[in-house]
C-alpha cells in the first residue's frame, strides 16, 4: 500500500506543477490518464514499440 500512496503523491505534485498544460482525469475503466489543454510547443514525434 505504500507503493500505491508514494505513486499517488508523485502523479499529483507531477500535474499540480503544470496546472496550466494539463487536467487529470479518469476513465469508464478506472485508469487516470492526463490530457493536455495547452496547444503543444512542437509537433515532432518518436516511435514507440507496443507488445
């Protein structure tokens, strides 16, 4: 339980410092996630591997 509290604290001081770019939120699935709400400041990309 203490993992999952220290992981709570971090995800909110992490969002909290850029209230203005970012809200939290959750889902139907019960998963948090951050959407952004400031336009990006580029729009470079970089691949990923999923699986």
């Amino acid at each position: 339980m203490a993992l999952l509290q220290c992981l709570q604290e971090h995800r909110g001081h992490a969002v909290e410092s850029r209230k203005d770019k970012a809200t939290r939120h959750w889902n139907d699935a019960g998963l948090y996630f951050v959407r952004l709400v400031a336009e990006p400041s580029g729009r470079e990309t970089q691949k990923i591997v999923v699986g």
